[in-house]
C-alpha cells in the first residue's frame, strides 16, 4: 500500500515519517524533495501545476500544501486548485484512495471572544486567506466523498521558538490582556493525520487538531519565563482574554492520545530538544 503525501513541509514530512514507520511505501510530492530523508521516495512536484503520475496502489492521499505567502491569491493558487489538481491527477490515472485528508487550519473561525468552538460550530472566516480554505474544504466535499478535513491550530514544536524567543529578549509587556491561543505539537499534527488515515473505522469529515487546554498567550509566556529563568511580573488584574477557545473532543473520541496534551508538556520537550538548559 502507498501512501502519497501532497505536500511535505514539517508536518508533512513528520506524517510521511510515521506512515513509514508502520510498514507504508510512502511517495512525497514537494518542490525540492531532495531534502526529504530517505524513508520518503522523493518526486518532483508541483501542486499549482501539472502533476506526476500517482503510484497505482495509493490507499492513502494527504493534502498538505504550504502557501508561499499570507494572501489570498497565494492560498488559492496552493490550497484551492492544489487540491483540485490532486484531485484531476488521482482520476486521470484511474487512483481511488480509501482515504483522503487535507490540511486545513481553524483561521476559519470567527474570532468570538472566550467563545467554546468545535467541529459543529459555524465557520465565518474573519480573513481573505481563511475564505479560502473554506472554498477548499467545500471542494473536497464536494469532490471526494471519503475525504476528511483536519483543522489545525497554531502549530508549534521544534524550530518553532517564536513565544521563546520572545520571553529570552524582553519583547513581552505582561501588564497587556493576553488571547486565548489554541495550539498543537508539531508531533501531535503528524500523529493525527496518520491516526485519521489509518485507524479501523473510517473517519468522520471534519475534526479539529488541538490540544487540550485552550489558554491565554500570558499563561504560556508566564510558563515559559520560568523554565528559562527569566523574570516576569504579571499585572494584578489584566483583564479577560480576548479570542476564542476550541474543543478537539471528537479527534479524541475517535482514539487519538496526544503526546503533549498541554503546552505543558509540548514546550518543556522543545526546551529540552533546544538543548536550554532551566530549572
């Protein structure tokens, strides 16, 4: 059986490395595939573009499209007709996956502050960029009744030090209302996807990728200054958080154990990975 993968940035490549791991041929399709390891049968492609022929034995098809920029003419060109040509290749080559999961993020959402969000709450993408994604998820719907869409929150994980960075040099006020933030390991993304293309039941159309504690940006930062040792000095009363909050009860449902349930767990394994040295 075959897997092919759509798309191979971190998470993608992360994914094709588990696929591998449990016994998959897995076949990358990027750009430059010459960096992809070598668990990973590289192939030149393009998805805005003509594509190359799809091994006949794919079972599996993960749509993971990167856009080179956040606007939405990018995102249509890599997510939109990325996917319908995924699709037009799958069937000029005669392919019928069992499975196809795309990539897709939970910038879909409006942002309703402190409001609880899952898989049955209505979209309103607040951006140009998330119009977009929900015209991709409507095109695989429409397209490939198998399919299944996995919503991602902000990923986070190794090479991902953005709120570190933040906390080693100062640029955080705690005094300034925090957002909530949803968020999900790198590892934990990657595992989703092969636990939703592989477990015995078939997948539902929709789930969200994201931990399971939905917190504000200042809990994280606080969390973090104190495993860099660093000071911190929160305001007595800073205010609610603005932002909304979300669920991925049914991604658990289904069997899926997180790695790192909380940011917790998630940034002390990145601090370690990192080599900082802490409390």
């Amino acid at each position: 059986m075959t897997v092919l993968m759509a798309g191979c940035g971190d998470v993608g490549t992360e994914a094709g490395l588990r696929f591998a791991a449990l016994g998959h041929r897995v076949v990358g399709w990027r750009r430059s595939p010459e960096v992809l390891p070598g668990a990973i049968e590289p192939v030149v492609a393009d998805l805005t573009g003509e594509l190359p022929p799809v091994p006949a034995d794919t079972s599996i098809v993960v749509v993971a499209p990167a856009a080179g920029a956040r606007n939405a003419d990018a995102y249509r060109q890599v997510y939109r007709e990325g996917l319908a040509n995924v699709l037009n290749a799958l069937e000029r080559d005669g392919v019928r996956p069992e499975r196809i999961i795309l990539v897709s993020s939970t910038a879909v959402y409006p942002n309703v502050d402190g409001a609880w969000m899952d898989e049955v709450s209505p979209v309103d993408p607040p951006t140009a960029t998330a119009a977009v994604l929900c015209e991709t998820e409507e095109l695989l719907a429409a397209r490939a009744p198998q399919g299944t869409v996995l919503r991602l929150s902000g990923i986070y994980g190794p090479g991902r030090t953005r709120l570190i960075d933040q906390v080693r040099t100062g640029e955080v006020d705690p005094s300034v209302p925090g957002r909530y933030t949803n968020r999900i390991h790198r590892d934990d993304a990657a595992g989703a996807i092969v636990h939703l293309a592989t477990a015995v039941d078939a997948p539902g159309p929709l789930y969200l990728g994201v931990d399971e504690e939905p917190v504000s940006q200042l809990q994280v930062l606080s969390f973090l200054a104190g495993r860099l040792g660093m000071p911190w000095q929160e305001a007595p009363n800073p205010g609610e958080p603005a932002g909304k909050r979300l669920r991925g009860d049914l991604l658990r449902a289904s069997g899926y154990t997180y790695s790192y349930p909380s940011y917790r767990e998630g940034y002390a394994a990145v601090l370690e990975g990192s080599g900082v040295r802490h409390p």
